[in-house]
C-alpha cells in the first residue's frame, strides 16, 4: 500500500495519445501487388485520417493535429463529387453488399484494379443497424444510417449534412479477419499506462517533496516517463488500432480535465473533486470504454440481426500502485469516478455527435459486433456465401500500415483543494464483440418487409433505397 506521504501529496494526471494516420489522394484507391499476388488497399493513395497528434518513426506521439493543406483537401472533395454521381441526395439508408465487395476485391488482386473511393467509404455508410442474409442471391448486406460525403478541416471523410464519420472499408477488413481474435486471449482492446520502474521513480521524487506546487510539475512528469501503448486482438498498424487509442486519449483528457468537454453538463473529475472540496483518498480511479449493447434481434428465419443500443459504456474500478510500482485494483469504483463514468455514459450519444473520436469508435464497435454475429451464427454457410477475400482466408488486398503508436509522454493537470492536490488516472478500451453477438432475441415480426428494405439495384457494392414504409 503506498505511503500516506504519497498520497497526501498526490499529484499525478496523465494524459495520452491521439493519432492520425494521413496519405496523399489519387481518384481511386489502387491495390498495389505484393508478394503471392496480395495486393494492397493504400500505399500514397488512401486516406485514413483519424484526428490526433502525429506519430514519429519510433511510435512516440509528437507535435500538434496535422491536417490536410486546402487544396489537398479540395481535391478530396472533387474526387469524392466524381464518384458519387449515383449518390442520393442526403441523409437515408445504405446496403453494402459483401458478395458484390468480395468480388471487388478480388478483381483489385488479380487485375491489379482500383478500388473506388465510394467503396472505400462503403458508400457514406455512418451508423450499422442490420444485417441481412439473402440466400436467393448468396450475399449477406450490412444496412444502416449514411450520408452523402464532405471532408472536414482535417482532411476525413464526414457526412455533408451531419458532419459525423463515415465507416472506412479498411476498418471493416480489420473487423472481419480479427473476428477470431476477438474470442480469444485478452481480446481486442488498447490500454495506456505508466511503467513499473517510473511508478517508482515518480514515488520517490514525491518522497522528497516536503510541500508540493504545481512548478513540480517538469520533475514529476520526467521521473514518471514515456507510458506504453499495449494493444491486442487486432495489428497495431491498423487505422482500426488509431481510432482505439484516439478514444482512449480524448476520454483520459476529458476525466482530467486536460480538455473542455464539447457538449454541456460534463466536468472533468477533478472538477467534481474540486466543487465538493473532497479528495480521492488512498485510491486512483481507472476509466474504460467497454461494449454498451442491448440484445441482439433476429428474425424467426435467421435473415435479419438487428443490432441495437448506443454501442459504448465507460466503466471505472479503484486502483493503487504498491512501492515497487505495481498496479492493483480494488474491484470497486471511487464514488467521483463512478458518477463520472455514469455521466459519460448517460451522455454518450451527445458527446459522439460532438466528439468524432467517439463517434468512430463506437463504428469500431458496431463492425466488430457485426463480425461476431457473421461468425457465431455462421450466417455465411446460411447464405452459401463467399467471402474469403474479405476475410483474409485466401490472397487479397491488405489494410493500409500505419506507424503503430507505442509511447507518450506524460502530462500533468492539477486542482487545488483544501488539504491536497489530485489526482491520478489510466484506462483503456475493451472490445467484447463475442458477447455481444452471444446475446439473442427472436422476434417473429421481423422482416426485410419490416424495415421497408428493397432489393439492391445497380452493380455497386453500395445501394440507397427509398424506404416502402
């Protein structure tokens, strides 16, 4: 148990990492051949921009936001207007067909073709709410919400009326050949922590501090040094890896109060701490993000999932760090921290309209869930459908590579209350796809009839319906 020294003196807030991942256009994006004819979605051709810090060449987080100059960023935008001729006009339904993607795919191996930059933003597909099994035509669809395209300031790919994320084809080819993964081992999930020995470090320069001010702040923030970014289940080159740590980042800074939360009635923790002139105690809170799903429902037949509920939750346990620098947690939350979490959670669906950072994540999620069900209820065989290049089992593109981010320096924020100063925090992302996917409900109403769905037309891998109902 740390020293009560430590803790009446305690000091630390550290904030972590935002990435962005940033290539240069082209009017398509070409599949570039590798070894045994594995072709590539990327190289200097694909855009995959998650808003951040930048990463140097050894994966430490260094600099400010980088963003596209204007007239990359204008000719985004026209390439994006070139493609979307068959584009509707606003917000409404989109259905991406697997068949018709597998089958671009594989073309883009074999002929060494492009890869359209519609497909490659799965046509302004937002937000998934269904998936669908169609037989008749061995293909499976993934319906949801979309929009037409705009690029916003740092060069992404957003809807023009709601200015939300659109979900990325690379991040849906991560999703569907990490599915296995994902139900096993420690699962798909990011986490951003000190290290052993600069927990100690750290205790013994608090050791020597006799009364604490905030000009400490350079010595405390060296003798805690460079935190590890851990991640599992999925490559960390992925852009799919960079919208996990990007989360975990803004939500730490957010906790912290390292930054204003962009929507109304959201103060940081040490904010509460500071209303309530209280303390932390001999605990440090620990916040994380976790699936935030309710059940599954299907059809009678088993062609139609609907996925339901907000898709992320943030969750926080006690912790403390022993005098060798070894993290333990309690299993219980500190009352601050817990109606900190609850409030984020509550607050969720306004803080992603605001916040792109979480607005992608919870689209990780949803690409996850809709993985896991694909594969636990073997919708494929159900379909009698192939989809080996999308899953990887057979030679087919690769997902763009990015530097995988691996260190941050630390970063202190403080508040005064009246006998301490606080506080210290860490967390992550956890990805529970599988459970999600595990949790079922039948519903003998449900129907493509239903939910007004038509049947695809044109030879895009994408479609928009007008709604029947």
């Amino acid at each position: 148990m740390p020293s009560k020294r430590w803790w009446n003196l305690k000091t630390l807030s550290i904030a972590l990492i935002a990435v962005i991942a940033l290539t240069v256009s082209s009017s398509n994006v070409v599949a570039q051949g590798g070894g045994g004819g594995n072709g590539g979605i990327g190289g200097n051709n694909f855009f995959g921009v998650v808003g951040g810090v930048s990463i140097d060449v050894n994966g430490a987080i260094t600099g400010d936001v980088t963003r596209l100059s204007d007239a990359e960023r204008q000719e985004l935008a026209r390439l994006l207007r070139a493609v979307a001729k068959e584009q509707p006009s606003g917000p409404g339904l989109r259905m991406v067909s697997l068949k018709r993607l597998e089958m671009l795919l594989r073309n883009a191996v074999t002929d060494e073709n492009a890869i359209p930059l519609d497909a490659a933003y799965l046509g302004g597909l937002q937000k998934i709410e269904t998936i669908v099994v169609v037989p008749a035509e061995n293909d499976i669809l993934i319906v949801g919400q979309g929009d037409d395209w705009s690029v916003n300031d740092l060069g992404a790919v957003v809807g023009a009326n709601n200015n939300q994320p659109v979900i990325h084809l690379q991040d849906l080819l991560v999703a569907m050949r990490t599915v296995d993964a994902a139900n096993s081992g420690a699962g798909i999930s990011v986490s951003i922590d000190p290290t052993q020995e600069g927990v100690k470090r750290h205790a013994q320069v608090l050791s020597q501090i006799q009364r604490f001010d905030p000009s400490m702040t350079p010595a405390l923030e060296e003798a805690m040094g460079a935190q590890q970014i851990s991640l599992t289940g999925i490559p960390a080159t992925s852009r799919f890896a960079q919208v996990l740590v990007n989360a975990d980042y803004k939500m730490k800074r957010l906790s912290m109060g390292l930054e204003q939360a962009p929507i109304q009635k959201l103060p940081s923790v040490l904010e509460m701490i500071q209303a309530r002139d209280a303390s932390f105690g001999q605990m440090a809170p620990r916040f994380w993000m976790e699936c935030n799903y309710q059940p599954v429902v299907r059809s009678e037949d088993g062609t139609i999932w609907q996925i339901r509920g907000q898709g992320v939750k943030t969750l926080t346990e006690d912790q403390y760090y022993d005098k060798n620098g070894i993290r333990e947690a309690t299993g219980k939350p500190n009352v601050f921290a817990e109606k900190w979490a609850a409030n984020m959670t509550e607050k969720f669906e306004a803080l992603a309209a605001a916040e792109p950072a979480f607005a992608e994540l919870r689209n990780i999620m949803d690409l996850t869930v809709v993985a896991a069900i694909i594969r636990k209820h073997d919708l494929v065989n159900q379909a009698e459908a192939d989809i080996s290049s999308i899953m990887g089992t057979m030679a087919s593109v690769s997902t763009p590579v990015y530097t995988a981010p691996k260190t941050i320096s630390p970063q202190c924020s403080f508040i005064r209350t009246s006998n301490s100063w606080v506080v210290t925090t860490s967390g992550g992302v956890l990805v529970d796809s599988w459970s999600v996917a595990s949790n079922v409900e039948t519903d003998s109403k449900l129907s493509r009839e239903s939910l007004g769905l038509t049947a695809m037309a044109g030879d895009s891998i994408w479609y928009a319906p007008a709604r029947t109902r």
